[in-house]
C-alpha cells in the first residue's frame, strides 16, 4: 500500500473553498471551452442564394432542382420513379448534357440474400481538352417506398445537376467527367453493379466521388477512401474548401456491415471517395425525408465538396494514383492534419519509451510507485467496466419506463444529444468519486499512470489493428505523458498543477470529443454503454484533478456533476413525454400478411402502437415475430388477426422440368397478380443447387448447398412488368418446395389518417403461397 501524505487529507479552511471553487469554475470552463472548440469543425458552409451563384455551387439553385423530383416517393419498379427518371433526364439535357439510359438486369449476391431488379441508370458525359481518366459524380435516384428521399439521396443528385450547371459555364477541365445516377441502390446497390459490369465507361474511370446521407442535416463528413488514399487525401485536404474527415471513422466503417454504392465501385478496383451527412437520424428512410425537412446547408456541403473536388482533380494526372495510406483528422475547426500510415508505429513506439522514461522520473520524485501503477490500471480497467454498466443501465432503465418513446429516444437528435450530455456528466461524477476514494489508498501519481497505462495498451493495439485510428489514442497519451512529467515538478493540490492537467488535456479532448460525437451519429445512444465507455476514457486525462480537487469534501464535485446529470436527463425526458409533434415526428407503421392458402391474415406493427395503428390492431393484440406466420421474414412485432382481403396471392407456373445425368432442370415463371412492386422467393426443402439464372442472367451464388434452417433466398423488384424467369439446377432426386410471396408498397385498406406527428417507414402488404412438387 503507497503512503499518502498527510496534506492531502486536511480540512480545508474557508479561504481555502473560495480559492478550490474558483479553481472549480476555471478549469470546468476550460474543459468545456476545449469541447466546444472541438465540435466547431461540425458545421455546413453557409448557403449561397442563387442570385449570387453565376460560377460557383449554389444550395438555393441546388432546391429548386430537388423540389421538381422528390415530391413523392419513387422506389425502383414504381411509377413515380419513371416520372423522377423523366425529369432528371430532361434537366440534364436542358443544361448541355446528353445523357442516356443504361436498362439492366442486375443481381447482387449477399451473403443471406440476393437481390435483384431491372434499373436505369442515367449516364452523361462533360467532355474534357485532354482526358486521361475520368472524374465521376455518383448519387442514386431511387427513394425507398417510405419517403420522397429528399437527402437519400435527393441532395446528392440535385448537388450533381447544380455542379453541371456550373461546369457548363466554366472553361473545360482536361478529364472527362462522368455523371451517374444510379438506381436501385435502395434494394442492394443494383444500378452501380450494373455500371460496373456492363458498362463501357467503366474503363475510363479514375476516380469515384459518391454522395450519400444517413438523415436530414449536419456536415458532411468524408467518411470512406479507396485503398492506397494517401495521394486522395493530400488532394483532397487541398482542394475542399470545409472539409470534415476523420480515418478512425473511416476505420470503424470498415468493420460496419453498411454498404454504399462506392463498395461496388472499390470491388472494381476504382478509387473513390465517399461523402454523408448523418445528422436527423429520425427522418432517415421515412415519409418525414422531404424537402421541407432538409437542411440546406448540409446540401450547400455537398455541393461545395463536388464543385471543388472536379475542378481540382479535372485539372490532375489520374494515372499517378501512388501508393501507401494516410491517417487524417480535423482540429480546430476545418483545419486537418495528416500523416503517412508509415509513421503509426514509430509514433507508437515514441509513445511506449515516452510512458517508461515518464514512469522513472515519477519513481524518481517520488511520486509513483510501480506497484501503485499496477493498481491504477486495475481501477482504470474496473472504472472503464463500470461506465459501460453505468450506459447501458441508464438506456435500460429510460426505454423500460419510455418504452413508447423509445424509437424517438434512438433517432431524434435533440432528445439524443441531450441525454448524451446528461449521461457523460454522470460519468464524470462517477470518474470523480471513485478516483477520490482511491486517492485515499493510491498516490496520484500512480492512479494517473496507471489510466495512462491503460491508454498505452489500446494505443499499441490500435496501432497495430486499427491504424487509420491510431492517431485519436496516441497523440492524447503523448501529450497526457508530457504534462504527467511536467506535473512531477510541481506541488499537489497546486493552481500550476491543475492547469497543466487541463493544460495537456486540451489536444486529447479536441481529438476526442469530435469523435465520441460522430460515433454517437453514427450509432445512437443505442450505443450508450460503448460511449460512456469512450467519455470515461476522455475524463481519465483529467484524473489529477478529479482526483485532488475538492470543495469542502469529496463528495461535492461528484454530488454536483451528478445532480446537474440527473437533472438535464429529467428535463429531456419530461420534454419527450410530449412528443411525438409534427417537428419531433414518432416512427408508425403496419403491415399486412396474408397466406393465400390457408386464407389467414394478420395486421403487423413494429413500432409500439400509436393512435393510428391502434385502428388496425385492436381486438386479441399479441406480441411475437413474423416468422410464426410469414416465414421469410424475422420481425419482432405486435400483431392481430386480419380480414382477408380479395386479393390475388402471387403464382409460380413450371414451364419445364427435365432431369439429364442426375440433375433437373426446373424453369418457373414467376408472377405478382396484384401488381405488387417486388417477389420474395424462399426455399424450404434441402436442395443442392448447381445454376440458377433470374430473367436469363446467371446469379453468383455463395454456396450449392441449402437447407430450411440456411435457405436460397432471393427479392427482384418485378416493377410493372409483375413477373420473372426463374431457372434452376439441382440434383435429381432433390424434392422442390418454396414459399413465394410478393410486396406492394400500399395496404389493402386504408382506416383513417396518420396525424403529421408520425413518419412512417412506408405501409406494406405482403401475401405467400407455398409452392410444392
């Protein structure tokens, strides 16, 4: 056990709280002065007016281009989407283009589906003087059955169409630029596939810059390169006016099961950058993703990085691609920072000697002990356990007792970062007490050594596993080791000693606290037991202050940054027991399912029942998944029996069946007989499958063999045509039987109307039939 000296536990004198509360107010307006600081880079440019926008991007122009398409929703294989398909052709050639329409059959293999769908791309071309390779500006005009799509991708192609307008007024650039709407993105990155595979420009491409979002508002992030970005980056830093990057997100990314269609492009072995805004989580992929709801200025970023980024890489050889990665992050607003991949390990290594020589100079003073070091990283490890316990109790215990509330909670961003704030504060108050009760046992010295410790291993692992994101735990840890050793020199309990704590701390938390934010964007406070995770670590450079300083007792700082935690998540909650509202909307939705055989039918929700689809389901209400009677699809749900509807379930005719050298040959015309969007087709029978080919194009398959519990599963948007050819090859003495079903975007019957205080994903219908020999 290390000996504390004795002038750490003295009763402080009434002077003596004046001076610590002052000590208190300064360096609490320092840390959070340093969080705000860092949050700074997460802004949009200001929107230009269109009257001020002869040659440069402008998102007033950019609107207006939006408000003519995305008026309604326009899914693949939806009469709307011919009607989006039209207008955007015919922009395109009033401002000098001539596009054309690529019509394909495309297929995409995942590995527990394949999807498919007849897509049109919209292709065009701005010539350059002297092209080598060409720039592309990639953006999908499909909207989901749900909603309009005015950021998913609406900013994207209206941002595309503004950036034409503005090329045709400039002087050629030398490349080419190539301009592809894609389609189908919605149902499996359809129309890039196609491109990619059939598509004779595909060749000519040098660079992909592909344009998405993940809500409605906030900056747009630069948040995934091609492999070998070094030359992308260092480009990229130069050309784009405000840019937002971060390589740790981009290695988060990596591991995230999220596809755009720049995945395609990369499996091509094209080069490309990718681009979102993630702010309005709540309005993504729902009837709320309109016009009306879209900030423009989040639209103003995209086009600001599209206009920049042509004119910059139209004027480059983009042949000399070179090799190598860089890392690559903001600090200080839009100002970045990069480095070679190269560099990770020697700056690791810095780091490790660094911690050692920091750790001999402690011993030295006498400041540290080894033993007390070991015992820091225990109560680090412990403290850093405690805080996911702390997150993940406290989201519990709120969607337990909101349980309605809760999809608002996930996806509102007030409601979110409110409790976000509330819950770090909480942990802070945590980080507090128990640092100062162990400050009882262990020298302070030691416990800061100890956490730092801690941030040594997950810097080594980082950077030997995680590169791209080493950099937001080794340059906090360096900066932490270099005022630890300054901190040594000087009294305990010193005004000096605490502001080179907070001091030191500041490049930490300007690196840190961006990220938390953009991990909570990207992930929720759903994630709030890995976040607090993540604020406990942040607050761990702060351990000589929260370990020492104190205000008349101990337990004071901690009692305050608890109350002002508990008090603001009290206040948020209150103000969520009154939403939904029109500008807050709540998530509502209902499916129909019928089984055209057994003639049985169900009303289905996903959300927790509301006041419209409490209409639908009202009578023997149960909760369960969808698999109990529509076995294709895995969704918890609340449900209730259905009227059955007249309505006609899908068919699926055999058109020829022969077996030559012990394998058979079944060719099926498959057929929606409600004009349904899209088939759904399941095995259910073990089967061993050599080809299949829907609508005479082969499909890449993952495995040969399927079985009831891993079945053959495939979704084709059938559009208009309501139907598809389906060949396949299995062995002979296999035995056929599947589930056919299709999906209209629309319900049989509609009772009432939703308030606007709901958005809604889109209302489906689905009906099945099983298929047998």
């Amino acid at each position: 056990m290390e000996i504390i000296p004795s002038a750490q536990v003295e009763p402080q004198s009434r002077k003596s709280v004046k001076k610590s509360v002052l000590v208190f107010i300064i360096l609490a307006a320092i840390i959070l002065g340093t969080i705000l600081l860092s949050l700074l880079q997460l802004q949009s440019p200001k929107v230009i007016p269109a009257d001020q926008a002869a040659k440069t991007f402008s998102a007033d122009s950019a609107f207006s281009y939006l408000e003519g398409f995305t008026v309604a929703p326009h899914p693949l294989g939806s009469k709307e989407h011919d009607n989006v398909r039209d207008y955007l052709v015919t922009t395109l050639k009033e401002l000098g283009v001539n596009p054309e329409i690529q019509k394909a059959n495309s297929l995409y293999t995942r590995p527990a589906y394949i999807s498919g769908g007849t897509v049109e791309n919209i292709v065009g071309k701005i010539e350059g003087t002297n092209s080598k390779k060409a720039i592309m500006l990639v953006a999908h005009y499909d909207s989901v059955p749900g909603g309009p799509g005015a950021a998913d991708d609406g900013a994207g192609v209206a941002a595309i169409i503004e950036t034409v307008r503005v090329l045709k007024e400039m002087k050629p650039l030398q490349s080419d630029v190539i301009i592809l709407l894609t389609d189908g993105e919605e149902n499996g990155l359809l129309g890039s596939k196609a491109f990619t595979e059939e598509h004779l420009w595909v060749k000519d491409v040098g660079l992909v810059l592909n344009f998405e979002a993940r809500g409605n508002e906030g900056p747009a992030f630069m948040f995934e390169t091609s492999d070998n970005n070094s030359w992308l980056v260092n480009e990229f830093v130069q050309a784009a006016p405000t840019p937002v990057a971060h390589s740790f997100i981009y290695s988060l990314y990596k591991l995230m099961p999220n596809d755009t269609d720049l995945t395609v492009f990369k499996a091509a072995g094209l080069n490309g950058l990718n681009f979102a805004f993630g702010e309005g989580l709540g309005h993504y992929h729902t009837t709320s993703d309109n016009p009306g709801e879209l900030s423009k200025n989040s639209l103003q970023h995209h086009g600001e990085y599209m206009l920049s980024l042509v004119r910059h890489f139209g004027d480059l050889d983009l042949t000399q691609t070179g090799k190598g990665n860089t890392l690559f992050f903001n600090i200080l607003g839009t100002n970045m920072i990069t480095y070679s991949e190269d560099l990770v390990i020697p700056f690791m290594l810095f780091a490790v000697v660094l911690f050692v020589l920091t750790i001999i100079h402690g011993a030295r003073r006498k400041k540290l002990s080894l033993r007390g070091t070991l015992a820091g990283l225990l109560i680090m490890l412990g403290g850093s356990i405690g805080s996911f316990v702390i997150g993940l109790g406290l989201w519990s215990l709120l969607t337990a007792i909101l349980s309605e509330k809760e999809w608002l909670m996930g996806s509102d961003s007030l409601i979110g970062t409110t409790y976000l704030i509330s819950f770090s504060l909480m942990i802070f108050a945590y980080l507090s007490f128990l640092y100062k009760m162990a400050n009882k046992k262990v020298m302070v010295g030691s416990l800061a050594m100890g956490a730092l410790l801690m941030w040594l291993l997950l810097a080594v692992a980082a950077s030997l596993f995680l590169k791209a994101g080493s950099y937001v735990l080794v340059w906090p840890l360096i900066f932490g080791l270099l005022g630890e050793n300054i901190f040594f020199r000087l009294k305990e309990n010193s005004w000096a000693g605490y502001l080179v704590t907070a001091v030191f701390a500041i490049p930490g938390l300007l690196l840190f606290s961006p990220v938390v934010y953009l991990i909570y964007i990207l992930a929720s406070m759903k994630l709030a037991s890995a976040l607090m995770v993540f604020v406990f670590l942040g607050g761990a450079l702060l351990i000589p202050i929260f370990s020492t300083l104190k205000i008349k007792s101990n337990g004071v700082i901690p009692a305050i940054l608890l109350g002002v935690g508990l008090l603001v998540m009290v206040i948020n909650s209150i103000n969520l027991l009154n939403m939904p509202t029109e500008k807050h909307p709540k998530a509502s939705d209902i499916t129909y399912f019928m089984d055209a055989d057994t003639q049985k039918a169900f009303w289905a929700a996903r959300q927790p029942l509301d006041e419209y689809t409490a209409i639908y389901i009202n009578k023997d209400v149960k909760e369960g998944n969808t698999s109990t009677f529509f076995p294709i699809l895995n969704w918890d749900v609340t449900y209730a029996k259905a009227d059955v509807y007249n309505v006609d379930g899908p068919s699926m005719t055999v058109l020829s069946d022969r077996t030559e050298n012990d394998k058979r040959m079944i060719e099926y015309q498959v057929k929606t007989n409600r004009q349904a969007e899209e088939i759904v087709v399941q095995s259910l029978s073990s089967m061993n499958i050599s080809s299949l080919l829907i609508n005479g194009k082969d499909v890449e398959l993952n495995k040969t063999k399927f079985t009831k519990k891993a079945p053959l599963l495939f979704a084709y948007i059938a559009g208009q045509t309501g139907e598809l050819n389906v060949k396949v090859t299995i062995d002979a003495n296999d035995t056929m039987e599947w589930i056919v079903a299709d999906r209209s975007y629309s319900i049989p019957e509609t009772k009432g109307e939703r308030s606007p205080k709901f958005s809604t994903y889109g209302d489906n219908s689905f009906i099945m039939k099983t298929i047998r020999d």
